[in-house]
C-alpha cells in the first residue's frame, strides 16, 4: 500500500540571505552570451538531422560539474535521528538518471501528479526494504519545480516507510531555503545537487572570489563538500547516479547516422565544421558550453543558434532538423524513450 505524506504550505521566511552568489539551480553549470554567430559550413557529414526522439551524448571527459542529486540534511536533525540519512542513502544507491528522466516524463508529459509519481517509484524500487527505523517530525523542503517536488515527495515516502511523520514542504531559490535548512526551523532535508551546492557553500565559507572546487568527479566534489557543509551545520548523504546537469543532444536518426553515443565519437566523426549548435546566448562564452566543446573535445562548429537554455526552443530546433546539436538538461522528461 502507498503511503501519503502530508504536505505543508509553501515555506514563508523573512529575507534571511546567504552573502554568497547563487550559482544557479541545477543544471546551470553553462552556456555564454554572444548571440547568433554564423559561418558556413566546409562539409555536410554532421548538418542537422530531423527526429522526434532526443538523445544526450556522453560528456566522456567531464567537462561538466557532477551536479548529482544529493539528500543535504540539518546536522541537528541528523545526529538526533540516526535511522534518517540511512534511509535517505537508500534512495541514492537506488535513483538513477534514466528514473529522473521517466519521473518528469511522468507529470510534464503525462501530467500524473508529483505525488503519485513519487509513491509509485518508492515502491516499485524497493527501497524502502530493511530500512532502519526512527521516529519523529521530519519536513522535507523542495523548491518549486517539477523534479525537486518529485524527488521531496521521494524522500517524505521513504522517510515515512522508516518510521518519521514526515511531509513536505514547497520552497523557494537556494538563497531562502539554505538558511531554513541551517537553522532546521521550518525544512531539516532537501535534495539537493552536488556541484551546485557545493559552490554555493564554497562562496559562503570563503568568499565570492572563492576558487571552485567542484568538478566533474562526484566522489571528489562530495569530498570537497563535507568540510564546507560541516562549517554551515549541514550533512550530505551519499549522492546518486542520478543528475541533473548541462548536456549535449542529438536527434536519434543523427546519432544513429553517424553512430556516435559520446561527445569523443562525435567529435572524430565531425571534422568537417558541419555542425550547428543551439543553446542560450550566453553559450559562446561560457566555459561549459561552445567554449568547452572546443577546446575539450576539439569539436567545430560551422554556426551557433540562440535559442534557449534547454527549454523548447532548443529542442523543438534539434526536432525539426534545424540544429546539429543543443544543450539540453540530462533529467528532462523530453528524454524520456517513447
């Protein structure tokens, strides 16, 4: 039988603002700012090839920051409650990318209800098997999107299936929420992503002028992480599989045409100066986006897009065949296989 958690109103708090810059929500890690910048192509191999399904290319050489999902949780609460980042864990070691994708396929496409969404993976997953039990009040925060909603509604389930009376309570941007997470008055937990979160702390404990120390490694990001949460009274969990982070996609007929799955392949395939990439202004400029896919992978480009940061331009644009490849989100439902 599911369990139901209850869920609060959204969470009100006075204007209590970390010094620190957001680094953004997740998958924020890029793009550039530049507008269109045109050229003409010196080959056709990689032109754009129409296709309803999208597909991401591996980022084989980490050029993003691992922003894996990650149970951040009031130390206070942690230490009291034993049985409770056990259970959170068990969803990390369980959640996987692919799940995210078919979770927002699931209430943007299918327009299920987030908390349905969530029961139904909990207990399709098993997750909730041999968990050690605890007691108590426990409010897990999520921030008003589709995914952090699911994946609060996750955590509340499983917690309830450990023992706690728990239920969830919508949020708003990082700056809000992180000091109410801190102090545990009104959230004690909040999947949180790793990279994202970590620079944030980062600039926090040490200054906006602070030098990252997030990357592309998850286990030396989380590494990293501990110390600065330690300093705040926060605990990290293990994080997941599970990320939502920049990524690079391609139709399903162009991937299968060149017969390429990695950002590597793609640019072995592509030396041509064929492809068109699509993405969000600031894309030109910004490390993990245009730049990056330069200088990383060596890939050419014959033309760059404006479009949007993985929204329905960019896809829509790779759908039509009018884009090579575009930046997208490596969660989103539109991923999701048909």
């Amino acid at each position: 039988m599911r369990r139901r958690t209850r869920v609060l109103p959204p969470l009100a708090l006075a204007a209590v603002l970390l010094t620190a810059t957001a680094c953004g929500e997740s998958g924020s890690s890029g793009s550039d700012g530049g507008g269109a910048t045109g050229g003409t192509a010196s080959g056709e191999a990689c032109a754009p090839v129409a296709g309803e399904q999208l597909v991401v290319l591996e980022d084989d050489r980490d050029l993003q920051n691992a922003d894996n999902v990650v149970p951040a949780v009031n130390a206070a609460t942690a230490q009291a409650s034993p049985a409770l980042l056990p259970a959170l864990n068990a969803v990390s070691a369980a959640m996987t990318t692919e799940d995210l994708i078919e979770l927002n396929a699931a209430v943007d496409v299918d327009r299920q209800s987030a908390e349905d969404v969530a029961a139904g993976w909990v207990e399709d997953s098993g997750v909730t098997d041999g968990l050690e039990q605890g007691s108590g009040a426990v409010t897990v925060g999520g921030a008003n999107f589709t995914e952090s909603t699911v994946l609060a509604n996750v955590y509340a389930e499983v917690l309830t299936a450990a023992g706690f009376d728990a239920s969830v309570r919508e949020v708003g941007n990082r700056e809000l929420y992180l000091p109410a997470l801190i102090s545990g008055s009104e959230i004690q937990v909040f999947p949180e992503y790793l990279s994202t979160a970590t620079e944030f702390l980062n600039r926090q404990v040490n200054g906006p002028d602070a030098e990252p120390v997030a990357s592309g490694d998850a286990q030396a990001t989380a590494t990293a992480l501990q110390p600065l949460a330690e300093q705040v009274g926060l605990v990290f969990g293990e994080p997941s599989q599970a990320a939502d982070q920049n990524a690079f996609a391609v139709t399903q007929e162009f991937a299968d045409g060149l017969g390429v799955t990695t950002l590597s392949e793609l640019a072995d395939a592509c030396g041509d100066g064929s492809l068109v990439l699509g993405g969000p202004a600031e894309c030109p400029d910004r490390p993990f986006c245009r730049p990056g896919l330069e200088e990383t992978y060596g890939l050419q480009f014959a033309e760059f897009r404006e479009l949007d940061a993985g929204g329905p331009l960019t896809k829509a644009a790779l759908q039509q065949g009018e884009v090579s490849i575009g930046l997208v989100f490596s969660s989103d439902g539109a991923l999701a296989q048909g």
